[in-house]
C-alpha cells in the first residue's frame, strides 16, 4: 500500500505463456543467473529447488502470491 492508504498495482512479470523448465507448467518464479540466462519455475519446483539456487542467482522474480489471489 502507498503512503496514502491506496493499494498500488504492479503488473505481472511473467505471462501465462511462461513455463517451467522442469514440467511445463505455468511459471511463476524467474531466477536469473550471473551469466545472464535465467530459469523458469512453477511453485512446485522453486519449492524444491530454492534453496541450492539461492545462493548462484543474481535476481529473483517470485510471483508465487499470485497463486492466491482472487480475480
């Protein structure tokens, strides 16, 4: 929320149309790497892989809230 009690809407970074690496399911997690390539995760997956990758990635987009949100 911002300073003026209204909630700030921030769009989305990954679109339907982006898949997990693993299974291909819809992504909601983007890690990017130092060499610039980036990986993409369902919940399922970063779930499992988050802690190794934690530690060698540069960036991360983490839309997993989405999951739980009400249209």
């Amino acid at each position: 929320m911002s300073e003026s009690g209204t909630q700030t809407l921030v769009a989305p970074v990954l679109m339907s149309t982006d898949r997990c690496d693993r299974c291909g399911a819809q992504a909601y997690v983007l890690a990017e790497l130092p060499n610039g390539s980036a990986l993409l995760f369902c919940g399922h997956h970063w779930n499992a892989h988050e802690e190794a990758l934690r530690p060698k990635v540069v960036k991360v987009v983490d839309e997993l809230h989405r999951l739980s949100e009400k249209p």
